[in-house]
C-alpha cells in the first residue's frame, strides 16, 4: 500500500480504544477473556485496543454487550479535548483491575476506605 494511503488512527478511533481497554481492565478482564466473548482472537482485540483496527459498528456492539455497557460508552468525553493518559489514570485502572479480583466483603472494604480519603480531599 503506498504511504499516502496507509490508514493512521484518528482521534476518534484512539478514544474508543482506550475505552474499549479501560473497560475491560476496569471489570478485570484479560485480552485473552474478552476476545473468546466476542469470538476473536486475543490479537485481533489487542489491534482493536490499540486502534490499529478500527472496529465495525456491529463489533462494537458485541464489545458492549461482552463489557455491559452501551455502544455510547465508547463515545462519552469525545468532545472534550483528548488528555494524555497520565500516571495517575494509569494507576486508578491498575486500582480498578486489583479490585476486581478481590473478595466482595474486601472490595466493600476497599470501597470504603477510598471514599474517605476522597473525602479529605
């Protein structure tokens, strides 16, 4: 393909792979699960994710249904100017990720305890 036609991502497609993958961490899942849910292979989503494939409307719907939220989820904050992933976003989804795993009686815990440091904000 000749470098004047090579596909490059656009903001548009960046954002909803970002959501795609916050999403997905957020509920603890691997690359590996969500892919066999929505009968693709792990790589296949990993392009996804990364935007270097974009990603029909109706993969998209899949992808919602598979993470429980609405094909607008994936849209949400578009209009406000695309932030660059910071330490901190990096951090709250790793957060996100450790807390899915854990026990409901530790994540109530959890909860708890993040709320009120929020709190002394």
């Amino acid at each position: 393909m000749p470098e004047d036609k090579v596909r490059r991502a656009d903001g548009v497609d960046r954002h909803v792979a970002a959501r795609v993958r916050a999403r997905r961490i957020t509920l603890g899942l691997t690359q590996h699960d969500l892919a066999s849910r929505i009968g693709v292979t792990y790589q296949q989503l990993h392009k996804y994710e990364t935007a270097r494939n974009r990603m029909t409307a109706g993969r998209l719907l899949e992808i919602g249904r598979a993470l429980n939220v609405s094909p607008s989820y994936f849209f949400e904050g578009l209009q406000e100017p695309e932030a660059p992933s910071t330490e901190r976003h990096r951090r709250a989804l790793e957060l996100a990720k450790t807390a899915a795993s854990l026990e409901e009686q530790h994540l109530s815990l959890l909860n708890d305890i993040t709320r009120a440091l929020a709190a002394e904000r």
